[in-house]
C-alpha cells in the first residue's frame, strides 16, 4: 500500500490524536500506530525514533500482534486499560462460576451441564470446545476458567488441532529424586546456616553453595540451595537463632552458680 499520494494534515492529526487520547490509553495508541506503520512499510528504527520507542519495543509490538492479535497490544500489567472487546454471544448459552461447579446454561432447554471445578481438565475441555463451534465467546470461557484471552487462544488452537492428552494436561513433572542434593549436602547446609547465622558471616545462596560444594564435593547449584532453605524453614533462623543463643547463655549461666 503506498500513501505517498495522499495529503496528511499535521493540525487535524493532532486534534485527532486528542481525540483518541480521551478513549484510548497513550501506550495503546502508540503501539497500534506502531503496528500501521509497520504494516504501511516503514524501517522499524523510522518507526521508533518517531514514537519515540525503543526499535526492540517496536519488534515486539509486531511479534504478539502477529501471534495474539490486538488484545495483545494492551498492556496486561496494568487495570487501566480499556477492556478487550467481547465477542457477540451466542443467545440462550452461557458460563459462569457457581461456588465449587462451572455451570453452562443451556437456556432454550432450560438444562444446565454442571462441572466440578476440582476438574480443571475437564472445564476447559468443555468451554474451549464451545468456543471453537462458536458457541461461547471467548473473553467468558477465559474469564470463567480464570486465564487470560490470550492463553485461552492457544489452548483453542491446540484443542482444535490435538486430543485432550497433548493439548490440555499439563506434563511437566520437575526432578522427582534428589540427585545432586542428598543427605551429605542437606546437613551441611544447615550447618552452615546455623553456623554462618551466629559468626555474623553472609549467608547468600552463592555463598552457601560455594562452601558446600567445596565441603561436600558436590555441584549444588545457588538456586537449589534457595530451595531447600525454604523447604527446610532455615529461612527464619536469621531472626530466632539469636535470641535463642542469648537465652541458653543465661540459662547455662545461672546453673553453673548453682
């Protein structure tokens, strides 16, 4: 498309800006004039020295646009935005949450279907069916499953192109035995977290992985080590170790006047 043809006034662009500015949030609008621009031909660094953006700001503007849609281009860290637009709705067929059951209202049958909501699998099963045949739009089914739009898309496109197994259940399973952090690496964690709390030495996960690796002759990584603070409850000792020091000190104190 080439519109170097056409006449752009610069005052009725501004007051039309304004305009727009009243109904849409500023960073919306840059990014959906991004994406024109874009789609009109001009460079990606053109397009961000005149919105004044960063060019991978740009690239991504592109990317989710391309692959979301333009519900992707709001941002989605923030409540401010102007909500999605909301698919036509299919009369006599709805969604909602009832306590611990998603019920789908099938009103010119005055019949409901009533799913647990403790089987996740099986709601989104259902919902994301509906909307795949169009019967149920898709801003409600994600609303009622709680996820956004967004990933609600993919798991239709998946849905409609897998079985329920490859689509919907979810196979991650993470390590399932501790291999590289067993008995000898646990006690000395502890140990130097204890001793480490008293002496006043840092008490950092590099740091704990660094000496227990040496201790040990292990491969402990610093992120493992952050984990299994948390499992074991060493995080609190930093605030009760102390005290607690402090109080068998008086105890042994008193029963050696004894």
């Amino acid at each position: 498309m080439d519109c170097r043809h056409i006449e752009f006034s610069s005052a009725k662009s501004q007051q039309r800006i304004d305009s727009a500015l009243r109904v849409f949030p500023r960073d919306l609008l840059m990014r959906l004039f991004a994406f024109t621009l874009h789609l009109l031909g001009a460079p990606r660094l053109g397009i961000a020295a005149l919105l004044g953006m960063p060019p991978e700001a740009v690239k991504t503007v592109v990317r989710v646009a391309m692959r979301d849609g333009f519900d992707a281009l709001r941002d989605r860290r923030r409540k401010d935005t102007i909500p999605a637009a909301s698919a036509p709705k299919t009369p006599g067929l709805t969604a909602r949450r009832d306590g611990q059951w998603i019920v789908v209202e099938l009103c010119p049958m005055h019949k409901s279907l009533r799913i647990p909501v403790s089987s996740p699998v099986l709601a989104k099963t259902v919902l994301l069916t509906l909307v795949n045949t169009e019967l149920l739009p898709l801003p409600e089914a994600a609303d009622v499953l709680g996820l956004h739009p967004a990933h609600c898309r993919v798991l239709c496109r998946k849905l409609a192109n897998q079985d329920v197994a490859e689509a919907l259940i979810d196979k991650r399973r993470g390590q399932q035995q501790d291999y590289r952090v067993g008995p000898e690496q646990k006690a000395e964690l502890i140990q130097q977290v204890v001793a480490r709390t008293i002496t006043g030495k840092s008490t950092s996960s590099q740091a704990l992985a660094s000496v227990i690796n040496e201790r040990t002759n292990g491969q402990v990584s610093a992120r493992s080590v952050r984990v299994y603070i948390q499992k074991l409850g060493l995080g609190r000792l930093k605030d009760t170790l102390p005290g607690l020091i402090e109080e068998q000190k008086k105890t042994l104190g008193v029963a050696e006047l004894v």
